[in-house]
C-alpha cells in the first residue's frame, strides 16, 4: 500500500469516538487492574527490608547503576513526555521535537554538574547538601519549601492529568467520575509509598519504565511498517495529510518563531527545561539509592540511553500520529493534542493495543506521583521536623513517622488540588515546577559545590528570590489570564473567561528572568555578607565531593 493510500484509508476511519467510546473499557480495566495487582505484589516483597530511614528514603542504597537509572527513567517521563511531546509533534512538526531535545539535553547538565558530586556530599535530601557548609536551619527550611513547591506544582499536574485521561480511556463521562479517577491514583500513590518506601517506589518505576519503552518502541515499529519502514514516506505521509501544517512541519516555526515574543517563549522554556531538571528535587534524591558515586555516574549514563531512545520513539509516533489519525481528528478530539498517542494506537491495533497504551499511561502517572510524594514527604520529615523543628534531636524511627504521616497529607492534598485543577489548563503547572528548580535550586546547587565564598544570606536570596520571582511572574502571565485564540475568542488560558485579563509579563515562562536574577541574588547576598564561612566545613565538602571520601561514614551516622 502506498503512503498516500494509507493516509486516506486511515483518515476515511480516523472518526474521533466520543469520550465513553474510546476502546473498550471493561479491556483497558482489565489491564490497569493486572498492572495494579503486580506492582503491589512487588511492593510488598519490597517493603519487608524497610528497617531504617535509609532504608525508607534511599531503598538502603541497594540499587545498582542500571537499576536506578531505569528507575531515573520511569520517575522523569512522564505523562507529558508521552502523550503531549508525541500530540506536539503530530500538529507541529519540528518545532515539537524540540522538546525532546531540551529533555534530553538537561540530562547532560545532571550528569557533568550535580549526579556524582551531590551522591558524595549528601544523604537524603537536595537539603542535605545546600546546609553542609552553611547556617542548617534556615537553609534547610528554604531547601525544604522550594522542594515541596516543586513537588506540589508537579504533583498537581499529574493528577489533574490523571483525572482527564484516565476518566476517557475508562469511558467515564463528567466532572464527577473524573474526580473518582483522581482520588483512586491517589488513593494507590499513598498506598505504595506508605508501604514501600523509596525501594517499593523504585521498582514501580523500572517497571513503569520497561512498560513504557516497550510500548512505545512496539507503535514506533508498527508505524514503520506502514511505510515500509521509511522514515521519509512517514514524514511525506504527515506533510500531505489533511490538514496538518505541510512543508512547515519539517521547517522551524510552526510554534515558535512567528514573533519575536514567540522567540523570546522558546528560549524562556528551554532555558527552563534544560537547568530545571538537574535541580527537580525527586530527580535528585534517586542519586542517593546507589551505594557509591560510580554508580551514581552510571545511573545518568543508563537514564540519558533510554530516555533518548524514548525520546527517539516520539518523533516516529508523532508524525505517525499525524499521517494515520490526521490533525483535524486530533484536535477535534476530548484530550486534544494529548489524545494523539492512543488514537494512533486505536487506529493500529484497535481496542486491544489501546488499553496496553491507556495501562502505559496509567503507570507513568502512577510512577511520577509516588516518586514526588516519597520526595516531598522525605523534605518535610528530615529538613523541616528532624532538622530544624527537633533540631536533630529525633530518632530515625520518629522521623519515618512523621514521613508517614506526611505521605497521607500529602495524598489528601494532592487528591482535592487535582480535583479542583480538573478541566484546567495544567500544562503551566509543570513549566512552573521546572522554572522553579531551574530558579530556585540549581542556583544554590551549584554555588554551594563550586563556589566557596557562597554564604548563608546568598543561599536564602537565591532560593527566595528564585521561587517568589518565578511565581510571580507566572501568576501575571499568559498562562494565567489573557490569552485568547484569535480565531475563535476562546481563552487559551488557566482563567478560561476570556474578558479576565491581569497579565502584564509577556512571556508564558519566566525562567528567562527569574534563572538569571537567581543566580545574581546568589552572588549579591554572598559578596554582602559579612560571615566569613568556615573555611574546614568548605574544605571538607569540596574533598568529598570530588573524591567521596568520607560521604560512607556520613551516611552511616
């Protein structure tokens, strides 16, 4: 069959089904409950050797290279990465694989700058490092509040995700039954991470990530072959599709590139993507399930392989997407761009391959949401109660306590908060959580492994100038109110009434200038200050840090 047979085959049945139409639900439940009942099944073995708060936070640092860099994998793609850089592509071509690339980029950052060196010097927590030289309490607490931001904002998008997509692969219809889907991801993150830990956590995300890798890489295959695996018929077969964007979804600038304000957007965004992930504190933290350094470095080299095959995979079921389902049907679809991913696989493989997708999906978010909550529950545990409430006057038992305690409020929390942000516009959500580890952490992050004239009033400047600028900036951004779709007035933005109009940043990410006033605040407060640092402390840190001599007997007490 030729490509232009193919493509108007497929278009000729490419009907968008209606929401409680989507494959067969009681195939996708099936498949969603067999996941459920396996990874529950490994996170109870798993929960057995949870002895200590090592144990709990770090899996006992008994992963090897390759297991937490799979794990690595499972815990950052996410939902988005899946189902939003694939629908990107399928409507935008060139200019949506950029997302792939800033991705996978970041990951360079991670392993040069922070992977080896933040295993040898911490514990637990991204915390952990940012106070070893400094004034402990207030710079935990700030530590603390940046990562649970993160975490938050995160968290919040995936269950709002959750809610939309779930709730259409299960044929639920209206606000309530989505609201059932999010409180049930809820109710089964809190489960897996009360029971498991770090350890439990950890293989729900190898196993999300085997998922997730094979069933993109069986779609990519499966779209090859319509073309004889030809990449360059598929992206033809894209370019003359009804509808799409034609010559320009091989060229720059379909999404970006037709203002200088669309410019400016892009470079905002990829500064934010490609320094936000070497600060995202639930990316951090999986440094320290490894027994050394070394194997903190292989874990990197083993996510970058697999997350660039992921990413590889994408461009093919992108354009594939957009060549077999059409844009038209895409767009006139409940989830939108998100939708392109399983119309693709409904087009292919009917019903069946459908629920092995809707089931992929389903363990990404699952995956992502527990490795968040173990994070921020880890954050508020160690930093805020054990350091700077108990003033490290608790004991390890205590302390899991209350991480406990902190994953079932978190949950609660997570649950009412995607409840409330269902039907929104969530895509800002993970731009901010990116903007923030991009602002408020890395900053701090570098200053305090590089830099020894790096004080406390530096470190709460970069952090709280950091968050309160990226917030901020966020909050009186298109992304928030005023923008609007010239072509029908609809409003494009998280406030969906159109007439509502507080914006005045112009930009939809702030990491352009809340990255840059981050670190300048870092340097002003550190050049201002009259604490002289303690020279032993900063010395100690720069020797373990580069060599992790001492680091074991640091954990071990």
């Amino acid at each position: 069959m030729t490509s232009s047979s193919l493509v108007t085959s497929a278009l000729a049945t490419a009907t968008v089904p209606a929401g409680g139409d989507v494959g067969e639900p009681v195939v996708n439940i099936a498949i969603f409950g067999a996941f459920v009942a396996i990874t529950l099944t490994v996170v109870l073995r798993a929960s057995r050797n949870n002895r200590s708060a090592a144990d709990f936070y770090a899996g006992g640092r008994a992963f090897s290279g390759r297991q937490n860099g799979i794990a690595i994998a499972g815990d950052y793609l996410s939902a988005a990465s899946f189902l939003g850089i694939a629908g990107a592509i399928a409507i935008y071509g060139y200019d949506g694989f950029l997302y792939s690339i800033g991705f996978l980029v970041a990951w360079l950052v991670a392993l040069l700058l922070v992977a080896e060196l933040l295993r040898n010097t911490g514990r637990f927590t991204m915390a952990d490092v940012l106070s070893f030289r400094l004034k402990e309490r207030p710079v935990r607490m700030a530590a603390a509040i940046s990562t649970l931001t993160v975490s938050f904002f995160y968290l919040l998008a995936q269950m709002a995700g959750a809610g939309g997509l779930v709730a259409l692969l299960l044929g639920i219809d209206g606000r309530a039954g989505q609201n059932l889907v999010i409180a049930i991801v809820g109710a089964l993150m809190v489960v897996y991470v009360l029971i498991g830990g770090m350890k439990g956590t950890t293989w729900v995300q190898i196993i999300k990530a085997v998922m997730l890798v094979t069933g993109a890489g069986v779609m990519t295959v499966w779209v090859l072959a319509q073309y004889g695996f030809n990449l360059s018929d598929l992206i033809g077969a894209a370019v003359a599709a009804p509808g799409s964007a034609g010559e320009a979804l091989v060229e720059p600038g379909g999404q970006y590139g037709a203002t200088e304000i669309s410019k400016l957007n892009f470079l905002s965004l990829a500064l934010a993507l490609v320094l936000g992930t070497a600060g995202l504190p639930h990316v951090l933290m999986r440094f320290y399930t490894v027994p050394s350094s070394r194997e903190a470095r292989r874990s990197v080299v083993w996510a970058i392989w697999i997350i660039g095959i992921f990413y590889l995979f994408t461009l093919v079921i992108g354009y594939g997407a957009g060549a077999i389902v059409g844009p038209d049907a895409i767009r006139g679809a409940p989830g939108r761009v998100n939708s392109a991913a399983p119309l693709l696989a409904y087009q292919l493989g009917g019903p069946v391959l459908l629920g092995i997708i809707a089931a992929v999906a389903f363990a990404t978010i699952l995956a992502v949401v527990a490795g968040l909550a173990i994070t921020a529950s880890a954050s508020f545990a160690h930093d805020i109660y054990a350091s700077v409430i108990k003033k490290g006057e608790v004991s390890a038992n205590a302390e899991v306590r209350i991480a406990r305690i902190t994953i079932v409020v978190i949950g609660a929390v997570a649950i009412v908060g995607g409840m409330l942000a269902n039907g929104q516009n969530v895509a800002f959500l993970v731009a901010l959580a990116f903007a923030v580890a991009a602002s408020a952490n890395l900053p701090t992050i570098l200053y305090s492994l590089f830099w020894r004239r790096f004080t406390t009033r530096g470190a709460l400047w970069s952090i709280y100038g950091g968050l309160i600028s990226c917030i901020t900036l966020i909050a009186f951004s298109p992304v928030v109110s005023g923008k609007v779709d010239p072509a029908t007035g609809a409003s494009l933005s998280m406030i969906t009434d159109p007439s509502v109009d507080f914006s005045w940043f112009p930009l939809e990410n702030p990491g352009l200038v809340s990255i840059p006033l981050a670190f300048l605040l870092g340097w002003l407060g550190s050049v201002t200050s009259k604490e002289t640092g303690n020279e032993k402390r900063a010395a100690e840190m720069e020797v373990r840090s580069l060599t992790g001599a001492g680091a074991e007997k640091a954990v071990e007490h």
